[in-house]
C-alpha cells in the first residue's frame, strides 16, 4: 500500500538541543526548588535527590521499563510525598514544573529544514502526525506552538497524555486509528532506535531513521544521564530502519523514490 500518513517524533527530530544538557539541568532544577521553597517547602536541592544531581536526572533513571509513562507531575508529587510533604496543592506542582520547563525550553531549537520539509510534504498530500515521548504534555504543546509547527500537523499524540510510551504498539495504533489507516499506510520518522525504530517496525509501518541528532538510537536527555549517571542505553545492535537519512530535506526525494518503485 503507498504510504499516505508520515508521523514524526519531536526532540532530535524536528529541534534539536543547542547546549549540553547536565548545566540546563542543573539551572532548571535550582527554579524549581525555588517556587517551591517561594511556596513553603523548605527542600534541600543538594540532598533531594539522593543519587541523582536533579529533579530531571532523577525522573530518567526511574522512568518505567514497561513503556508506561511516569509522567513528571507524578514523578515530583511522589518525591515530595516520600520527603514528608504529601499535601502539596496541584497548582504548586505546576507551577514548579512551569519554572522548570522554561528553562529547559530555551535549549531546544527548532531545525533549519523542519518547516520547509514539512510544507512540502503537505503540498505533495501527506497527511502529517506526530507521535512524541514526553514526561509532560503541557510542556510539548508548548513547544509545538512555540515552534510554529502545529499548522502542519494533522494529529498529535504525547506519551504523557495517553500513558504509554513508544515503542509500545499501542501509542502508534492511536495514530494509525485516528487517520483510519494500516501500518503499511504509514512511516515513522524519527531519532531513536529503540523508540521510534522499534515501534514502527513491530508494527509494520515503514521506519526512516535521521541520524544527525542520534547518538547511538537515544534521546540526548537519556544521552546525558547515561554520561553523568551511568544509565544504560537500553538500544540494541539489531535494529534496523527501513530507511535512513541525515537530514528532514532529504525526506521529500526518498518518500517520491518509494512512490516512483510502487507497483
């Protein structure tokens, strides 16, 4: 069947980090400590954590392998409640999280060759969706409107707000129901082999892997904890995309190739 629907993964797909991130972390952990000190929590930045620098290091490490999403609302509800404070107000949550995510936000940006590509593919009749891995969905829709992109994109979807992470089949069928397609309809483009790859190959929907941000399949938040924490990659050798490209602008002419050697 000729491929009718491309869904898009977001961070090292679409932007990309300009900075490394354990300094962010670190900056995005002291804003959130301080809204909630502001707010009457006395917690110790230093000593919070236990084995993890940040807030953020620490809900990576812990996040499930089960591919249920933690999202960090949670995570940080269950942090406070396990230091003593169980009773925080869900707007002092928030807006701890707000702090947090703002500072996190000024290190993405968004990629040269994301708006054309996606304009162009629009014009040639694709019908475009996105499929993003998040600890918080207020935080990408954020950035989905931040970045211009929502105007393109005819269905978007967050670990966050569904509860399920690629590379479970379950997130992509949402996608795939939603447009009333088959796998075979669709391709997943994306930077993280055992995410974005995996998923849509379990499927099978058709995978293109862009390398220019990929560090070894992982996302370069999990990239980061893995130098600073030792966290294991969780990627494997045998994983093979369908397809592979450096670049967004390189889509356009693989996805006609693929039209062209249609029978």
């Amino acid at each position: 069947m000729p491929i009718q629907v491309l869904l898009f993964d977001l961070g090292s797909t679409l932007i990309y980090a300009k900075e490394p991130w354990p300094p962010i972390f670190l900056h995005a952990d002291e804003e959130l400590v301080r809204v909630l000190h502001r707010a009457g929590i006395p917690i110790d930045g230093q000593t919070f954590y236990d084995d993890f620098g940040t807030f953020i290091d620490a809900y990576y490490a812990q996040r499930s392998e089960d591919h249920v999403e933690r999202t960090s609302f949670a995570a940080l509800r269950e942090l406070l409640t396990g230091q003593g404070y169980a009773n925080v107000p869900d707007a002092v949550l928030r807006a701890a999280l707000d702090a947090m995510y703002t500072v996190t936000r000024g290190n993405w940006c968004i990629e040269e060759d994301a708006i054309p590509t996606l304009a162009t593919l629009k014009a040639q009749g694709y019908w475009l969706g996105m499929i993003s891995n998040a600890s918080d969905d207020a935080n990408v829709q954020y950035q989905i409107d931040q970045w211009g992109l929502r105007p393109y994109f005819d269905f978007i979807i967050t670990s966050a707000a569904c509860g399920i992470r690629k590379p479970h089949p379950a997130i992509f069928q949402i996608a795939l129901d939603h447009f009333k397609i088959q796998p075979e309809q669709a391709a997943m483009i994306g930077d993280t082999l055992s995410a974005d790859i995996v998923g849509a190959n379990n499927l099978g929907m058709y995978s293109i892997w862009i390398t220019r941000r990929a560090a070894a399949g992982s996302d370069p938040i999990m990239t980061a904890l893995r130098q600073t924490q030792g966290v294991g990659s969780g990627t494997g050798p045998d994983i093979q995309p369908k397809a592979a490209i450096q670049t967004l602008s390189e889509l356009p002419p693989l996805l006609e190739n693929l039209r062209s050697a249609s029978p």
